[in-house]
C-alpha cells in the first residue's frame, strides 16, 4: 500500500507541470517576432479590426493549469508575429472509469493568432 502512494506522490509533479503546444501558420503570412508578454488572451471576439495569422493549440496534464496553457499560447503566437489568441476551444479533462481504474483526459486549449489591422 505505501508503494502505492510512493509511486502516485512521485509522478504527481508530472501530471501538474506538462503542457505542450503546436503553432500552424498561415501561408504567405510572414512578420517579426513579437514580444509574449504582450499577447493578449480573448474568449470573446475582440472589436478591433485584425488579420488570422495562425492557429495554435496546446495540451496538458490533467492537473497543470489553464494559465500554464495561456503562457504557452502566447509563447507559440509570438513567433510567427500574433498580436493576440482569441480561445476557440476550451476542453477540460474528463475522468474515464476503465477496467484499470481512473483515466484522466488531457486539457486542450486552441485559439485563432491574430495581427492587428
């Protein structure tokens, strides 16, 4: 039984800390580096009059953070150039109960890059 626990506090940290993150540009769509921490994060389309660059979109553990995801979607935006992500998709984990026990889904966060006009 601690064996159990044991392995389960060991591998905790990993389930908490992986996020990983793709960026499709789009063709023809070629500017400079931005800075991250100036990307902005939208749920809701923005007023501001704006050009698709990309689309992006980032997985993690179970129990890393939205936050965590959000940073990685700003970090991929700014290398093609994004100026913001407006969310498209916001999937939260899901428990699946198998012959093994609990299983739980990965977050996934996808969003549209886009340039201000």
């Amino acid at each position: 039984m601690k064996k159990r626990y044991l392995v389960i506090f060991l591998f905790l940290p990993l389930l908490a800390s992986c996020v990983k993150s793709r960026i499709m540009k789009q063709p023809g769509m070629i500017f400079e580096p931005t800075d991250s921490s100036k990307i902005e994060i939208f749920y809701l389309e923005p007023e501001k009059t704006y050009i698709k660059i990309g689309v992006v979109e980032t997985s993690g553990a179970p129990l890393s953070s939205w936050k965590k995801a959000e940073r990685y979607m700003r970090k991929e935006a700014s290398k093609i150039g994004g100026h913001a992500v407006i969310i498209t998709e916001k999937d939260r984990p899901a428990r699946q109960i198998t012959d093994q026990g609990y299983i739980l889904r990965k977050k996934n966060l996808s969003g549209i890059v886009i340039r201000w006009k």
